[in-house]
C-alpha cells in the first residue's frame, strides 16, 4: 500500500509539473519542474516515507526497465549497423563533458566554501 501511494505522490507532482510547465511556458521539462516539486516536499514525513517505498521497489525491478530497450535495439540492428559507431562517440562525449562539469562545480564550490571566513569560538 504505501508504495501504491509513493507512486500516487511521484504521478501527481510530475502531472503537476507539466502543468506548471506548459502553463507557464517555462525553459525546463515537466518531469524537470516535478522532480523540483518532489524535492521541496520531501521534506514532510507523509511524502517521504511512501516515495521511499516506491523508489526501493522501481530499484529492485530495474533490470526490468531495460527490456523495451533491448528489444528497440534488436528490431532496429540495420540502423545500430550503420549509426553505431557515431553513437559511441557522442555516448562517450557526452559522458566525459556531463563528469567534466561536475568535477569543475565541485572544485568551485569547494574552494567557494573553503574561502569563506569561519565565525564562533573555533575561528
């Protein structure tokens, strides 16, 4: 029951995100601005708790998740065929700038907080 209601809770705020989305006519994807939407209200135990339980059983099925995948792959060999090897490239390009960005926000985000003055009896 409580994951039936952890993914009443992820349904809704990603409904709600399309909405807000659409409706507003913001830059960001729906899924985006309800994945914005979860994060401020899991904060109350009522939400958490439930999405909790969902979020275990999506993990513990996963391998699941990749079956229409598979099955896409195989029915469109002549294109992997012929597209594969550019496909490689752009996987391993992306991979590498999305790890290279996220190292870098870190370092400044670290020499960021390593910069600011410490406040208190231990300064």
């Amino acid at each position: 029951m409580q994951a039936l209601r952890g993914l009443a809770w992820l349904l809704v705020l990603q409904s709600a995100g399309e909405v807000l989305a659409r409706g507003l006519r913001l830059p960001f994807p729906g899924p985006v601005v309800g994945m914005m939407l979860l994060l401020l209200v899991l904060r109350w135990r009522a939400v958490r708790e439930p999405v909790s339980v969902c979020a275990d059983f999506l993990l513990a099925h996963l391998s699941l998740l990749f079956v229409p995948v598979g099955v896409g792959v195989m029915t469109h060999l002549s294109l992997v065929s012929e597209y594969g090897v550019r496909m490689a490239v752009v996987i391993v390009l992306s991979t590498l700038a999305g790890l290279s960005v996220t190292v870098l926000s870190l370092h400044l985000l670290r020499d960021r907080s390593d910069s600011t003055p410490k406040e208190g009896p231990d300064a």
